[in-house]
C-alpha cells in the first residue's frame, strides 16, 4: 500500500513562490506516474500536472504552464511542485496522487495524499 504525504503548503502574496513535496512510502512504484490535483471549494478538482517517475517526462494544464514545474528526487522517494508567479486563483487545497502510468493517461489515481492547503493573497 502506497502512502503519500504533502507538506509545504502556506500563506503567500500575489507573485511569490511556493514549493510542495509529496512523500511516497510504502512500496511506491518506481514506474509509477505522480500527479497534483487542487480543490478549491466546490465540487471540482483540477489537474494541475504529472511527472513520469522513470523517466521525469511532465505534462502540465495550461492554467500553470509555464509558472509551476515538477520534479522529482528517487533517493528521497518525494515530488516536489514548485510555484512561482502565484495567483489568488491558485488559492486551493494541493493533493498528490499516484498510479500505474497506462492509468494516468486515463485520470484513473490509486493513491491519494491528504492534501495541504495553498492561500495566495492579493
């Protein structure tokens, strides 16, 4: 069983930097596709981009393309998702999610993170 944990969440002004970390234990696959989601209130949740762990390939939604980018680090088993340029649009609760990558492809995510939360303030 795979266990994710975010951390690095925060209170920051319009136009500065965030950086999240999603903590894999438990027997993560080193195969495995990583993805973040966020939710702001209400129903939805949005794809915010995913990171391949084998080979780092990224692909991003267009809202954060350009200002947020993933990477990740196989020693220390974590994915980080680093945010610049932030908006009061961004104001959400950040979660990471992981899968088999034929999975990912079809937005099908096993495992799921607890989520922490991102304020940007205007």
């Amino acid at each position: 069983q795979v266990q994710l944990v975010e951390s690095g969440g925060g209170l920051v002004q319009a136009g500065g930097s965030l950086r999240l970390s999603c903590l894999a234990s438990g027997g993560a696959s080193s195969s495995y596709s990583v993805a973040w989601f966020r939710q702001a209130p209400g129903p939805e949740r949005e794809f915010v981009g995913r990171i391949n762990w084998s080979d780092s390939s990224t692909d991003y939604a267009d809202s954060v393309k350009g200002r947020f980018t993933i990477s990740r680090d196989n020693a220390k088993n974590t994915v980080y998702l680093q945010m610049n340029s932030l908006k009061p649009e961004d104001t959400a609760v950040y979660y990471c999610a992981a899968t088999a990558p034929w999975k990912a492809t079809r937005g099908m995510y096993d495992y799921w993170g607890q989520g922490t939360q991102v304020t940007v303030s205007a």
